[in-house]
C-alpha cells in the first residue's frame, strides 16, 4: 500500500511511519510526500491519499481536493483531508472528494491503516499490488461507480484524461483511449492515451487497417484476442503487445461517428455484456462532451472572427439592442468614446454624452427600429473639450430572432473632410473673384469717376460762398448722379460679400433670381463683349439653400459658359438662363450655352476633382467638382446635358424651402416733429462712421461717438444713460460681441436695446452669437432709411 502526503505536516509524517510498521507494512519506498500539487503525477497510486489544508480561503483548499480527487482510483484510495475548519467548511470538502475530514493532530493513524490496507486486500483478492503493475479486474458496479464520480465534476480534455485512467484502472487493462476523427476521416488523433500507467502526448495514426477503423464502422467491435495478428498493418498493436481490444464509436447528436474509445490488453480480454454495455454508455458520454467541445471552440472562432471583423472596420461600429444599450463595439468605437469595451457593453448614450446629443442619438436609434429601412444622416457632436465634431451616421435593423431586433450603426468622422471642403470653397471663390477682378474694378470705377468728378463740382461751388438760386437745379441734379453712382458701387460691394461670405453652415430661404442677377452682375464684364444672356424666368419660390454657396454655384457655371466660346461674337455666342418648377416640391435652374459641346469621356469626368480640360496653369479642375459638393449638400442634384457641336446644359435642382418665411413686422416710423428725441451711443472705431451717422439722426436723436468699446463701458460705470447703443461688430482690443457680452452680466436691459453693426463677414462663433439674439445685424453700407428704421426697433 502507497501514501501520497500533499503539504502534510512532518509529525503526521512520524505518526503515518510508525502505523505502516505495526501493520507489517514497509515505509520505505512506500510514500510520495510533496508540497505543491504540481509535483504528483497525474495518476496517484492506491492507497492512503492525504491533504493537509494550509491556512487560506475555503475555495482553494476545496480546488486541491477536488483536483486530488479527479487523480485518484476511488475504490483503492482513501482520501483524507488534515484540518481545522469548522463543519460547514468540512462539508464542502467532502463535497469535492475527500472520504473524512480529520484535525491535524487527531491521530487514530495505525487504525486507519490497519482498516484500509484490509479492505484493500479484500477487494483485490489479497495482497497489495507491486508499483507499476497493471491493476486486477474489479467489480463491475464498483467500477461503474468509480468511472461515474470521475467524469461528472470534470470538462473540456481533462474530462478524456480522467475518463482513459479510471477506464483503464477499473477494467485492470494495459492502455485506453479517446481519440478523435480528423477532418478527412482517415486519421485519428488521441485526445487522451493510457498507456502503461502514464499519459501518452498527441498520437496520431491511420485508421485504415485498425481495430479503431472497425469500430469507427460497426459502433462496437471486441476481439478477445489475437487482434495484433488480426490487423498485421496496426505496427502499434504489434509494438505495444496488444492481445485483446474493446473499441466503441463516439457520435455526435446526429449520429455520425466523430471519434473512437478504446480499452487495449497485453492479456486477453473476457469481457461480459455489461462491460460492453458500460464502454458504449461512456462512448456516448465521451462523444457528447466532444461535440460540446466543437461547438464551444466553433463558437468561439465565430466570435473572434466576428470581433476581428469588426475591429478591421476602419470608422467606429456598435450594435444596440431593443433597450438601446450596447452589445458589441469595435476598436474604433473604443477610441471615439475613449471608453474600453467593458465599460461600453451594456450601456447607453446616456451613459456618457450629454443629455441633449444622448437624447438625439436615441430619438435616430428608434426612428430606425421602428421604421425599419436603412437611415444615413449627418450630425454634429460636441466633445467635453468644447470642440464640435461633424458626424456622418448610417443605422441598420436586422434580427436575429423573431421579435429580437438589433440595430447596428457605423460612424464616420467628418469634420476634417468638411473643413477641406469649405476651404476649397473658399478658394475656389477667391479664385473666381481673382478672375473677376479687372470686370469689378470697371464696374466700380466708373460709377466712382462720375462720383469723384462730382463731389468734386459740388466742393468748388461751395468754396465760393452760397451758391446762386439758378444753380440748385443742377447742384440737385449733380447730387442723384452721386447717390446713383455710390449705389451701384454698393451693389457690387453687396455682390462681392454674398459671393465670398464664409457662413457656410447657414441654410435658409434662398430667392434665386436674386443670386442669379448678383452673379450676372460679377460677370458682366466677362460676359458684356463675348455673349448675350437670354433670361427665360418663370415665378419660383424661394428654395432651401445659402446665399452665398448658390451664388458659387452660378458664377463657376456662368465663367464655364463664356470660357467655352472660343472667340467673342455678340451675334452667334448666347447662354440662356431659365428657372421654372418641377412638381410640387423642386426648382429647376439651366445655364445653356450653343458653344461646341463635349465629348461623352468629358461628360463621364465631368464633375471629377481636378479634372480639367483646359490647358495646365490655366484651371484647377475644382469648379464643376465643387459646384457638384455645393448642390448636393443643399439637398440638390446637378447634372450636364452635352453634345460636340450642340452646346451644353447644365441643370440644377433645388429644394423648395418648406419652412414658414419669418417676416418682420413694419413698424411705425414717427413724424420727425411728434418723435421724442433720444440719446444714442455709437461704437465705431472709425470716426468718420461716427460724424456720418450723428449727421443722419442729428434731426431726431443726439448722438454720442466713442471709438472703443472698452471707453464706452467706462461712460456706462460712470453713469451715463442712454437709450439705445450702437456697436460694430469688428473692433481692435475688445469686440462687438466681447462687449455685448459684458453688458449683458452688468446691465442686462441696455443689452437688450443694444444693436450690432458690421462691414463684412466675421468668425462663425460670432455670427452663432448675433444669430441668437433678438436685435437684427445692420450691415454697412446703410442708406438712411434703413438706419433709422434699425435705430427705430430698439427703441421700440
């Protein structure tokens, strides 16, 4: 009889010592003693098996015994643990396999073994086997028992190696095995191999010309002896002196066979029906555990291909659940939400964006649930930081099972591709105004040398005292030229500041004849000695769109037209413009032109980035490409008609603006005489706005100039009372808006009555900030009306 001692104290050591003497057993040679479970073979031998339990969880010592267990033989080892737990504690260890719990200094050790080494003999029919002999045949219930309690608590391949030692203990064999069929059924390779009392590594053979193979065939198959000469091809049979043999097919819940358990004899191998009966029952058992093995590891490649997958997908992915709560994300979502995929997976937006975007984001996710159709849109995310995020998202629904829908969703980070887009925009504007520029500079200088000329006549007259009563007829005459004159030059200025604004994200009600007389007014002298321009304009409505990004559009289709005429001929070269409505919802714009045509290659590239057919250094191929992103992104389509020799069409469709016009209501302008006079302040780092407007209003209010906004707060402090102020918007030192922002957190009712003024275009943030307040923008020039009626509103 053997010991096997597990971090056993050494005075249990001395006590088991003197119980193996008294009983006339030898000690010597007789004991493995360990400290670590890693030292003992994975087979322990017969005998007393003893576990002293460390200080330390209940749940590690009950691990050790329950992996000492799985090594054991039950009906020839006896499993004791040492320790001092109290009894529900001891419970749990017998649970795992221990047969008595004892304390360590509990003695009774010459008992124990006197009883055990009886029993022993009684149940081998005499006499303790030598170390490493093949174990006598037991009892088949016992063995039955035995090979039940060492295959219920284990799963996965150790299940196969506690399954093959027990087998081979029980039937007092020399080897058994569970192997499994290899894909192309002409192998078979061991999962677990007994062999001789030791464990035999990853043995692969060919099942042609085997017993296997027959088993593999037949579902059972014995041969009481002889079966090395049976299959004189099986060289392992030979090898290994292998006489008897019991083979039963493993097969999965569809009935294939998928691999084979086998026990092998040196000895012949007499065997009953039960026994047969008990190797099919653990053949079956075998056979589902490996098909659950399959399936797990075929789960689990499908699991990691599908987490691979979507961690291939460049832009960020998740999927949603019915409750909207993540249930798979990829690395990109990882590191757009700077979040991992554990602190994501079973969340929501709520968990982690603002309350207004979470609420967006969900309002989409069920839209797309409960519409069920595919759903693209593009929106913006603001970032802790501040800094705002253009977002392009696409929303599926699949489901996996009825009434188990999911939705998956794609995120596509655009904000630098926006960016790209409006600088090329703006580029390509100042590229057009570069073309332009000699045509704007005539249009504005000769209205400006008449204007000139005059203001000069009008100065002469004055410096030789008052003027004679014939001569105001033509001082009156002389002052409409010059207004007539600086209007011109303010339309074009107007023109030029619609054209190269830089609010692109403003999207409103768009008058298009407007824009189209505003860009045939850029162009006119490109088009005044080459074509003629033929007007075929029907009523429209005003479409959705921006001012500026359509006047683009037009000026480049504009440019493109006369540009295709190869030589100025007022009577043959003709562009025709019309506008007309197409259904109910869309605006038609056409820019025709008789010039030669193009080629069907042409048409094809047309609308191409940097495509271009005009000679290098003389276009930049952007045009027609930008024209394409401007239309598209107002919710319009452009296309080209064309034929070589026929002229070319290109036609636009718009949007018609949906929304309700917000129109302001007029107010009642007072007689100068019934009006009360008021007290204004001006904020002008320009004096001469300042002097220009206190002369216009001198008749109505007074008006206070000051050139920084900084002083104007000053007079404020102070205490100077006003009844309105008017403040430019671009200033040195502190802003408009700067300034309207203090005086919002001082004086809250003067900010109300305080109106901003502005001769050009300023940053995004500024213009979201004038947008969002009740007072209009009175953008310069101004003629008088339109000031006083301004000055009007906020006094009102």
């Amino acid at each position: 009889m053997h010991a096997t001692l597990l971090s056993v104290p050494p005075t249990v050591r001395e006590e088991m010592e003197g119980a193996f003497q008294a009983s006339g057993l030898s000690w010597e040679g007789r004991v493995t003693s360990v400290e670590r479970l890693e030292e003992l073979p994975a087979a322990v031998s017969a005998g007393l098996v003893v576990l002293g339990d460390e200080s330390g969880g209940v749940e590690e010592a009950v691990a050790r015994c329950r992996e000492l267990h799985s090594r054991r033989f039950i009906p020839r080892t006896h499993l004791v643990v040492l320790t001092a737990r109290p009894e529900a504690e001891q419970e749990a260890l017998i649970r795992a396999g221990a047969d008595e719990c004892i304390p360590v200094q509990g003695g009774g050790w010459r008992r124990r073994v006197a009883a055990f080494h009886r029993r022993l003999a009684a149940t081998e029919g005499g006499g303790a086997p030598l170390a490493g002999a093949v174990s006598q045949r037991i009892a088949p219930e016992i063995a039955l028992r035995a090979l039940l309690a060492s295959t219920t608590s284990d799963l996965g391949h150790d299940f196969f190696r506690t399954l093959v030692m027990h087998l081979a203990n029980s039937f007092g064999v020399t080897s058994a095995l569970v192997g499994e069929l290899q894909p192309e059924r002409d192998s078979l390779r061991t999962l677990a191999f007994w062999l001789n009392g030791r464990f035999e590594e990853n043995v692969t053979y060919r099942l042609q010309g085997t017993p296997c193979h027959n088993a593999v065939l037949s579902s059972l198959c014995h041969y009481r002896d002889g079966v090395a000469t049976r299959f004189p091809e099986d060289a392992m049979l030979m090898d290994l002196g292998m006489r008897g043999y019991l083979g039963a097919a493993l097969k999965n819940s569809r009935g294939d066979a998928i691999g084979v358990l086998a026990i092998l004899h040196g000895e012949p191998l007499d065997l009953g029906t039960l026994d047969r009966a008990l190797l099919e029952a653990l053949a079956a058992r075998a056979g589902a555990e490996l098909e659950r093995i399959r399936t797990q590891e075929a789960l689990e490649r499908a699991r990691d291909f599908l987490r691979n997958t979507l961690d291939a997908v460049p832009d960020p992915l998740f999927v949603a659940d019915r409750a909207h709560r993540f249930v798979a994300v990829n690395r990109a979502f990882c590191g757009f939400m700077r979040r991992s995929a554990e602190q994501l997976l079973g969340s929501s937006y709520h968990d982690f964006l603002p309350a207004r975007e979470a609420d967006d984001g969900w309002r989409l996710d069920e839209l797309a649930f409960t519409s069920g159709q595919p759903m693209e849109r593009e929106e913006t995310l603001s970032s802790i930081s501040g800094t705002t995020r253009t977002l392009v998202t696409k929303r599926a629904v699949f489901a996996e099972a009825p009434g188990q829908p999911f939705l998956v969703v794609t995120i596509r980070d655009i904000t630098d591709h926006r960016r790209l887009e409006t600088q090329l925009r703006l580029a390509d504007r100042m590229v057009s105004v570069g073309t332009m520029a000699a045509g704007v500079a005539h249009e504005i200088n000769n209205p400006l040398a008449y204007v000139c000329s005059n203001l000069s006549y009008l100065g002469n007259v004055l410096a030789q005292g008052v003027p004679p009563a014939e001569s105001l007829p033509e001082l009156r005459e002389v002052v409409a030229e010059t207004e007539e004159g600086i209007g011109r030059v303010r339309a074009i200025v107007q023109d030029l500041k619609a054209f190269a604004r830089s609010d692109e994200d403003r999207v409103g009600p768009v008058d298009v004849h407007q824009v189209m007389e505003g860009a045939l007014r850029l162009v006119r002298n490109e088009l005044s000695y080459r074509v003629r321009v033929v007007r075929a304009l029907d009523a429209v409505p005003a479409v959705r769109g921006n001012e500026g990004r359509l006047g683009q559009v037009l000026v480049n289709l504009l440019v493109n037209a006369v540009q295709a005429f190869p030589k100025a001929d007022l009577d043959q070269n003709r562009i025709r413009l019309a506008t007309r409505c197409e259904g109910a919802n869309w605006v038609v714009v056409e820019v025709e032109d008789n010039g030669p045509g193009m080629e069907q290659e042409v048409l094809e590239r047309i609308f191409d980035p940097f495509f271009t057919t005009k000679p290098v250094g003389v276009g930049t191929g952007l045009g027609l490409a930008i024209c394409h992103s401007i239309v598209h992104s107002m919710g319009g389509q452009i296309d080209v008609r064309s034929r070589r020799g026929h002229g070319s069409v290109f036609r636009v469709l718009l949007p018609i603006f949906q929304g309700e016009d917000v129109v302001l209501p007029a107010l009642p302008v007072r007689q100068e005489h019934e009006a009360p006079r008021r007290r204004l302040l001006l904020i002008d780092d320009e004096p001469a706005v300042g002097t220009s407007v206190r002369r216009l209003l001198q008749g109505v209010h007074e008006v206070h100039a000051v050139q920084d906004a900084r002083e104007a707060l000053s007079l404020l402090s102070r205490g100077e009372q006003y009844d309105a102020i008017l403040c430019d918007v671009v200033m040195p030192g502190m802003s408009g808006v700067d300034f309207l922002r203090e005086l919002e957190q001082r004086e809250p009712l003067m900010a109300r009555r305080t109106g901003l003024m502005s001769g050009g275009t300023f940053s995004t943030q500024a213009r979201e900030f004038v947008a969002a307040r009740a007072s209009d923008l009175l953008e310069k020039p101004f003629e008088p009306e339109r000031l006083r009626t301004f000055v009007a509103r906020l006094l009102a």
